[in-house]
C-alpha cells in the first residue's frame, strides 16, 4: 500500500504518535467546526478498479510521493494539517462515516498509528440527496 522508501525518507521509522490525532490546522476550513472521528468508523475509501489509494493530484501536479512524505513529515513535526473531511453515512451503512476529502491524510494517519483524525463536515458529490 505504502512505498517503504517514502516511509524512510518521511524517517517514520520508530514514529509513534503522542496524541490520537494530528493536530489540524484551524484556518484550512474558516467557519467549520473541527472535531475528531475514530479511524475505525470512516468506511473504507472506494476508488475504480487500478486506482490505488495514494495517487498523483493532477491539479496541482504533486505526485502521490511528495504529498504521503510531506504528510509524514508534518506527522513527525507536529505541523498544522488540514483536517478530513465526512459526512454521516445512511442508515444501514456499516459504518458512521463517509469520507469525502482527505484518503492521503487518512491512510497516512492509520500507517502512523493514529487511531483518531481531525475533521469537518463536507458536501458528498457522489450523493445528490445528500
């Protein structure tokens, strides 16, 4: 799931955590509360067949390599991250969560030993009623 180099290079080795979630950074959403979720009650992050979970944002050109090690990083020196974003899941789901932003910090976060992540409410596109 997770290239050891971008591990070592993050130099995660021996990283363990002082707190159950990163500490977010207040000013990524204005206006939005920030609490945390259980790493255990966001659903599992669905992509298309061969799309892996750390990928390339081709929006802005970084690759999956620099944003999973810059994420580590800012793990290890306590920097300001942006929170998650989720919504509730529907009734029925397995889960209480749907994440809607954020699968690199949240994947980082279960790798890191986080058991907690930062989040906010977002829109879920995939989800006109919702």
């Amino acid at each position: 799931m997770l290239n050891d180099d971008w591990w070592v290079e993050a130099d995660m080795a021996g990283f363990m955590p002082s707190s159950a979630a990163y500490p977010a950074d207040p000013d990524a959403f204005l206006g939005q509360r920030i609490f945390e979720v259980r790493i255990d009650d966001i659903g599992p992050v669905r992509r298309a067949p061969g799309v892996g979970i750390f990928n390339n944002d081709h929006e802005t050109g970084t690759s999956a390599h620099d944003r999973v090690v810059r994420i580590l990083q800012g793990f290890r020196s306590g920097a300001l991250i942006p929170p998650v974003q989720v919504v509730k899941a529907k009734a029925g789901e397995d889960y209480p969560y749907k994440l809607v932003a954020g699968t690199h910090r949240l994947y980082c976060s279960l790798l890191a030993g986080f058991t907690h992540v930062p989040a906010t409410f977002g829109f879920d596109i995939t989800d006109p009623d919702g």
